[in-house]
C-alpha cells in the first residue's frame, strides 16, 4: 500500500503539501459548499458491516436515534453528538471487536499475525485503517494506532487482543465516525481529491464506506474527472446496496420512521411496521422500475401488507407485504394516500388536516407557512362551530376570516383531498358524527388555482407540477449534500434541467448531482 | 510496505498514563458542605441554568400575582425578580416555533428545526470555558414532554451557536442517574484486577482517540472552521465520558441519591407517537420530573455540571393529563380527552388556569431544590442563590409574544431579588444584562431588538 498520498491521509495537520490530483476543471455551475457530517446512526450500522461483517443488530440502539432537521436524517446541522451518542459510540467500540471474525478479518488484511513484529503489525493497521477511515493512512496515523499493539504486549495479551484495542480507537476516531476532506482552499475554491470523492459517492449511493474496488478506482485516479465521477457512480447504482439510499431518502421524505415501534388507535406495532415497510417498497419499486420520482405521487401500484390491502377493498394476498395494482381502486391512488403515509403526515391532535396541508406545502412544494405575527392571539378563534363540525368545515371558516386567511390558505386546501383518510389512512365518507367528508377542492400553486374532484385529479396535479418536480430535485440535493433548503440556490435548476432531460428518475437524479460542480468542488463558504 | 517505529514492552501510553493502573474506587465524604466540589475556585463557579415551562402564563393570570396560577412561586420570591411585562417580539412572529426557539436565545428562528443563535447557558459555557469545562458533563439537559412531531423546537432548549441542537433532554429518572451517578463505584468495594486492566486498556485505547480530535481541532488541522467546532464538541463529548469512565474524586463532597424508579409513563420515541397528544397520568408526570430535579439539584453541587436546562413540558405541549390536581385551594380534575395545549389554543380559561398552576407548583418544586439549604456552598448561600437561574417560557398569552414571564435568580449578588418587575422589557435585554454581569463581551440575540442592559436589574 502506498503513503505516497499524504494531502489525503493527514488532513488532522503535518506535513502533507495540501493539494494533489483532482477532478478536472469546473464548467461553471455553482461551487459547492462542504459540511462536515458524522455518520448516521444507519450509516456506522452499514459501514461496519460491510468493512468489519458485524451485524449489529439492535446493538445499534445503544446510539440515540437520529433526528430529522428539515426533514432529513442525515443533515449537517442536526447529526451532533450528544452525550447519548458518545456513550454509545463507546460502548459499540467496545462490542463490535468482540463479535468480529478474525480469522476471516486478518485474513483479508495481514500476511502474519505475531505479536511484537512490526511488519504484522502496521499491515493490520494500514490495511484495516484504509478501509475504516476509507483512504490510505498517514505514517503518522499507523504509528499512532499501532501502538495500541504495544499495550497488549504490555498486558500479555495477544496479537488479537492488540487488533480489537486497534479497531476499538478506530471505530471512535474522528477518521471514521466523520467524512473529513483537506478543506485548505488555495484560491477561490478546492477540488474533491480521490478518496474524498469515493467518500462521497458511497455515503450517497451506499450509506457505507467505499470497498475495496471502488477504492482502487480512486487510488488510480478514476475519479479524477466528471467521465470518472459518472461511470463509477453508474457502477455503483447497479450493486444491491444501492437500495440503502434511496430507502433512506423515502424514510425520510415522508417521514416514516415514525411508523417504527409505535403504535395508534385502530395500528398495532407490528401493523404499524407492515405500513412501513409496505411505503418504502412502493418508492422502491418505482426506483428499481426506473420511473419518475415524482410520479410516484399518482402510482397505480401499491405496497401493503394484508390488512391494507382490505382496507383498499382488494382481496388480501397475505399478511405479508405484497404488490397491489391500483387501476379498478377509486381514491387510493399514489404513495400520499398509501396508509403509511397518511398515518405519519397526520396530527389527529393538531388536527390532520392542517398537518398534512403542511407536509404537501413544505416537503412536496418545499415552501414554507409564514409565520404569525408576534401579536396573534388565538383567543378569538375557539371551537365556535361545535364539536361535529369537520375538519374542513373550520377550514372553510378560516378562510372566511382575513386573520387566518393569510397563513392557512398556503396550506389548509392542500389536505383536502385527503378529508376522508382518518388518521391511520382508513376510507371513509363520513366522519364519526356523520357529517359527510369530501374530497374535492382547489389549491394555488405559483399564480395559477388548481380544481381537483377527487384524490386521483389531485395527486395527478402535484405529479405534474413544475413546482413539486423542482422540490423534489431540492429535497435530494439536501439530501446528499446535508445542506439546509435555504443554503441552497441557482445549482437547484442546474441540476433539475439535466435531472429531467436524463427522465427524472433517481439514477437521473444522482447522476446528475454526482456529476455537477457543487458535488465535485468546495469553496470556503466560511471564515477559517 | 512496513513501517519502522520506535517500540518498547512498555508503550510511551502505558508508561505516561497507565502504569500506576486506574483507582476508581472514590474518596466519598459525607459531609454535605462544598468545599471541596470546586476544587480550588475560591468563588463559587459560574454556572447557569435555564428552567423552562411549556405554553406559556397568559398576561393576565400573570398580573394576578401570588393569588393566580404564580402561587406556587410565592415561598421563592425573595430569592428572583419576576418578569411580568416581557416584550418577546424578538421571536418574529406568534405561535411554538418562533416562542420556542427564541426563549433563552433573544431571536426567534425562521425555522423551528433550529434557532438563530446559540442559548444563554451556552454562550456562557463558551466564554467562560472556551477550553472545555471542568465538569463530567458539560450541558445537562432534562425535560419531561412528549412531543416531538413539528420541529426540534419543541424539546430543545439549549442550542449550539450554529443553531443545531447542543444535546438531547433526558427523560427517564434511571437515565438520568445512570449518566450521573451510573459509573462511580461505591466506597468500600475491593477493585477487581481484571477490572483494572479493562480500564488501563480503555485508558489507552481513549487517550489515542483523544489525540487524534485534538489533532483535528487543532491549529495545525486542515479542517475549516465549522468543521474543527464540529470535531471540538465530539472532543468536549469523550472528554465528559472520561470523566465519567474513570471516575476519580469527581463526587467528593456530595451525596450519591439513591437509584430511582421509573414512574410509570412512556418515555422517548418509543413511547410517544409523533403526532398524537398523549395521555398520561398527571401524578406520574410530576413524579418524573420531580425525580430529575431532585437528581439535577444534586448533579449541580456535586460540580457534575454547571451548564444547561430542566424543562417542564415542552413548547407546544401536547399531552393530555388525567386525574386530579390537588392545589392549596382548590382541587382540579384534569379533563383527560384534551391536550394541555387544546386548553390554551381553546382560550379555556378555567382548565388553563388550573394547568398554569400545576406547571408553576412544579417548577417552584425544582426551585425549592436548588434553594435547599440543607446543602449550603461553602460560602453559605444556596445553589439557587449562587448560580445563574433563568425561568422562562415560550409565549404570553395565547400564542402571542407579549408578556412572556421570565424569572432571574440572584446569581451570587449580581441581581437585585425579591419583587416582580413590571417594567416594559425585552427578553434579549434580560439575557444580555445576565452574561454582561458574568464580564462576558459581546451581546447575544437579536440586535434590532436590544434596547440595552437592564440596569435596574443590577444589585
């Protein structure tokens, strides 16, 4: 193995020249801008997996779950470290050595195994560390971590033992639990070196480390040029795992991981984890068929697990998760009006209508609710019509008050499709004090009034709109650069002009990110 | 190709740091006074905690002094200046998202996933302990709330400068114990030699992690700003958990409380549906936070931390209580079909009214622990009276910003005490008087809305 690429293995400081290969020239889209991001919770389950062929299992619950900020697990702003996370980084540092197989772990990455030998030594640290902190180490990093070899000595311990206290620092060290990049910026901006660049393309397509292909293609420089970029991205998009990502995009998106362990009135857990699964394999049938993201607002296929199936009026296949088709199935149509997305989009407390006004506006048009002014005060706005009256007729009577107007009619028609979802998804045409629900409406979107008469007219729209197309490219660009919306500008439409020529699918969609200027560049974007 | 290093049976890890093995069995004094909690500080150290309270006091219930809903604060009032005219226009705009994120920050977010700054507990820790503070923990936050659908701005209320979180409240009682008191080993017990190694081998395996963040946060570091911040707070973190992994001396001078049981209610994710109002027993809830400001009390003068926040429901609330309240005058059946927010959305006034003073006898509760003076510092004055104590909430009434009530304690004689306040004020004026008093450059919050130091606030 080489040390000859000491700009990428000494990012922490010494004496590394600080620039080295890169991507070829920028083409003039917008520059991009790094944010240093921890690992998921999903993600370390995934890297160590993949690089140390652990399951963790529901070990990896010794980390706190994640938080959604603006929607995405995996944002910069939101993956801190709280005292949670580093107990538990701790502790699974501790765990994961002892449930490694070491015969098949050395064998991948040392030629011999003695004790007090330096050769087998820094082999194990090299290799091991290559593929944990996913680029080569400096000198400096394999005497550091090898030096734990001598602590087992010290404690009579034996070479195994010195490889778990190796992997036990590994698995805490700031190399691994963060995608860090040289930020040194000579000029107006810097371009992603090779392994930073096979960090960035696997955390993106895989949710785990590069392996070892993906890091000889990065170490023979090819990832040096957008041609590069693509074609391995390409690569990438066709192995299995590819999958992670873009179920963790849904997960996301629609916030399902709330359906995880919880349970609702009329939902049991286990139900609750049907839905789930049942969401995510609907988006991911789209995916793996190639198909538009967006249109999967007015998909004809369902996932769902048997009991959902019933409530679509279709005969059950089973308990289990199972592909539905939706041609003869009036207002179900679409991933929206799927149970499990209408169970987490919905606020029973709030009141479901408001909320899912909400999750349309701000997730599927990527606006959001202005906010009220200082001097509101909700004392006028009671529970005058009585407790019958439904959620849409208070709407309704929002929209009469100029008070209310301003803020709830960005929002409130927006859910109105869905009157006659109740809060766990279920049909029904009457509301439990037999008022009658509907399903027709009309919203604004940019200057025009859209009509719609049923779920299907409704989700057809939001599909066809330019301006949930536009959120959807928004929401992916977060998605893989961990930015906030509003950090995000002209590269939006840049990516979105070549994203739709190439189909508007999600290999589109990462194809054309991985291939433009903000995913291959970074600019200082901050006073150092 | 190999590396050649310099080597030896006896590493330079194991020589410097190990060599002489881990104690970790702990001097424990029953004495109850401080003396020697802060170590060498002749002053007691400067520590600032925010208490807060979910959905705010309307105005007029304010006004109504000690005869309305504040009653239950009525034995601490010699010991804050309350509030009762708090201009939080700063929030920029109404409702749980701006008020949530703006108290104890002085601006209001455009978005309630994060704030626009970072909270005054943690502007303090900064500046006063730009290094790392000297504490096991450096921000403890603890809070009894269930929801958490809308935004971070819920749950969160100390907050980092960038506006991400700074952690996570604790909610269970255990949990809160086991991070404070879990990893000391009770005087008496023989070390265990296997045990001993297993914490030699920690040491080494944590002292070369360490190395490598304070080799990434350092000035040598090829890492942007942002980024070296980043890798300086996870320092922070192991720096806590060594503290708390190799416990040495840190609990001389306090008493260890016994183990708590858990009350019985749902406690985080797994417990709480994200969008639902939930209902709990009210009995339960308040045993739950009152064990955690009973083990907070205790965490603050043991010096276990000096920095962070006790929440009693969260911005927005969103729990629906059952059963009854048994105030001094007068006994309240919690009407259980209804969130504590649906009460104030609705203008209930009654069932608002009766809430309000359930919140209040709560936090005057966590008060009287912190005013406990069975546990006199060394200079014989009470935590309460020693430390920064700011009691504040998210609205006025109704979702408005005006009237937001706020409380400050006398932190250590820097604050006049003992009376409500009823001058005009803005929060952010509040906030900026208390880190100035702490010699503290600089303001916190939104300029456009600082008026200046509160002055008569000074002792």
């Amino acid at each position: 193995m080489g040390l000859a690429s000491a700009c990428l293995g000494n990012i922490g400081g010494g004496d590394g020249d600080g620039d080295g290969p890169g991507l070829d020239e920028p083409v003039g889209e917008v520059l991009g801008r790094w944010s240093t991001r921890r690992l998921t919770k999903e993600q370390y389950r995934f890297t160590v997996q993949d690089v140390l062929g652990v399951n963790l299992g529901s070990e990896i619950d010794r980390l706190p779950t994640e938080t959604r900020t603006e929607g995405f697990t995996n944002s910069a702003l939101g993956l801190v470290v709280t005292t949670d996370h580093a107990d538990g980084f701790f502790e699974l540092a501790e765990i994961v050595p002892e449930a490694i197989d070491y015969g098949v772990l050395l064998g991948e990455h040392t030629s011999c195994q003695t004790l007090g030998e330096d050769a087998c030594e820094t082999e194990l640290v090299q290799s091991l560390g290559e593929a944990l902190f996913r680029r080569p180490l400096s000198e400096e990093e394999v005497v550091t971590f090898a030096e734990l070899f001598d602590t087992a000595e010290a404690e009579e311990l034996t070479y195994v033992d010195g490889a778990k206290l190796v992997i036990q620092a590994m698995l805490q060290s700031p190399q691994f639990l963060y995608q860090l990049e040289d930020e040194t910026i000579d000029g107006a901006y810097r371009k992603v070196q090779s392994y930073e660049m096979a960090s960035r393309l696997s955390y993106l397509i895989w949710q785990s480390a590069p392996d070892a292909a993906l890091r000889k293609v990065a170490a023979e420089g090819g990832l040096d040029t957008r041609e590069g970029v693509l074609a391995e991205a390409e690569r990438m998009l066709e192995v299995a795992k590819s999958t992670r990502s873009s179920a963790r995009f849904v997960r996301d998106w629609f916030a399902l991981d709330a359906l995880d362990g919880t349970a609702r009135e009329g939902l049991t857990v286990d139900m609750a984890r049907g839905l789930l699964d049942g969401a995510v394999a609907t988006y991911q049938s789209h995916v793996d068929e190639g198909l538009p993201i967006a249109s999967v607002l007015d998909t004809q296929v369902a996932y769902l697990p048997g009991f959902a199936a019933e409530w679509y009026g279709l005969p059950s296949k089973g308990e289990g998760v199972e592909r539905y088709e939706l041609d003869d199935v009036q207002e179900r149509v679409g991933i929206l009006s799927h149970p499990g997305t209408m169970t987490t989009i919905s606020d029973r407390d709030l009141g479901g209508l408001v909320a899912r006004g909400l999750f349309v506006m701000e997730h599927l048009m990527c606006r959001h609710a202005l906010t009220p002014p200082p001097d509101l005060n909700l004392s006028d706005f009671t529970t005058h019509l009585g407790p019958e009256a439904t959620e849409r007729a208070y709407s309704e009577d929002r929209m009469a008050n100029n008070s209310c107007k301003g803020c709830h009619l960005q929002f409130d028609p927006l859910a109105y499709a869905f009157e006659r979802f109740d809060g766990i998804g279920r049909y029904q045409t009457e509301s439990e004090t037999g008022q009658p629900l509907f399903s027709d409406g009309e919203f604004i979107d940019g200057s025009e009034t859209y009509s719609f008469e049923t779920v299907d007219e409704y989700v057809s729209l939001l599909a066809e709109s330019d301006s949930v197309q536009r959120c959807v490219t928004k929401k992916h660009l977060m998605f893989a650069l961990g930015h906030r919306g509003e950090d995000l500008g002209p590269e939006i439409e840049q990516v979105h002009e070549r994203f739709i020529a190439a189909g508007g699918t999600y290999e589109a969609m990462v194809l054309a990110i991985v291939a433009h200027d903000v995913f291959r560049t970074a600019t200082l974007g901050e006073t150092p | 190709m190999t590396i050649r290093r310099y080597r030896n049976v006896l590493s330079r890890r194991t020589l410097l740091r190990g060599a002489g093995g881990v104690a970790i069995a702990l001097p424990f004094v029953e004495a109850m006074r401080a003396s020697s909690v802060w170590g060498a500080e002749p002053e007691p150290p400067a520590r600032c905690i925010t208490l807060f309270f979910g959905l705010g006091l309307p105005k007029a219930m304010q006004q109504e002094g000690f005869s309305g809903p504040l009653e239950p604060l009525a034995p601490h009032a010699s010991k804050l200046r309350m509030f009762r005219n708090v201009d939080m226009s700063e929030a920029r705009g109404a409702g749980h998202p701006a008020g949530g994120t703006c108290v104890f920050v002085g601006e209001g977010s455009s978005n309630g996933e994060y704030s626009a700054g970072a909270s005054i507990d943690q502007v303090m820790k900064k500046a006063l302990h730009p290094n790392g503070v000297p504490t096991p923990i450096g921000t403890l936050a603890v809070g009894n709330f269930f929801r958490r659908a809308h935004g971070l701005y819920q749950r969160i209320r100390c907050w980092n400068e960038d506006g991400s979180r700074t952690v996570e409240p604790i909610e269970a009682p255990s949990e809160l114990f086991a991070q404070l008191f879990g990893n000391f080993q009770q005087p008496g017990s023989e070390p265990d030699p296997e045990q001993q190694r297993k914490q030699r081998l920690r040491r080494s395996v944590l002292d070369t992690v360490v190395d490598e963040y304070e080799r990434y946060a350092g000035a040598s570091s090829k890492l942007g700003a942002e980024s070296r911040v980043k890798i300086a707070d996870h320092l922070e973190r192991i720096r806590e958990l060594e503290k708390r992994v190799f416990a040495e001396d840190v609990l001389e001078g306090c008493q260890v409380p016994d183990e708590p049981t858990d009350p019985d209610l749902p406690y985080g994710l797994s417990g709480a549906t994200e969008y639902d109002a939930v209902q709990v027993s009210a009995a339960s809830f308040q045993a739950a936070y009152r064990l955690n400001a009973e083990l907070y009390a205790m965490a603050l003068r043991c010096d276990l931390v000096r920095f962070g926040n006790l929440m009693f429901e969260s911005s927005g609330g969103h729990t629906a209580f059952s059963g009854t309240y048994e105030a001094p005058s007068h006994s309240y059946e919690f009407r259980s079909e209804a969130s504590d927010h649906n009460n104030w959305h609705e203008s209930r006034e009654y069932d608002m009214r009766w809430h309000a003073h359930f919140f209040q006898s709560n936090i005057a509760y966590a008060l009287s622990q912190l005013d406990d003076d069975d546990y006199l510092e060394e200079n014989g004055n009470t935590v309460l009276e020693n430390a920064l104590v700011v009691l504040g909430t998210e609205t006025g009434t109704n979702h408005d910003m005006d009237g937001v009530f706020h409380a400050v304690s006398g932190a250590n004689g820097r604050f006049e005490v003992g009376d409500f306040d009823d001058a005009r004020v803005n929060a952010v004026d509040i906030y900026n008087t208390c880190i100035h008093a702490y010699d503290i450059d600089g303001n916190i919050g939104s300029q456009a809305h600082y008026n200046g130091d509160v002055t008569r606030m000074l002792a």
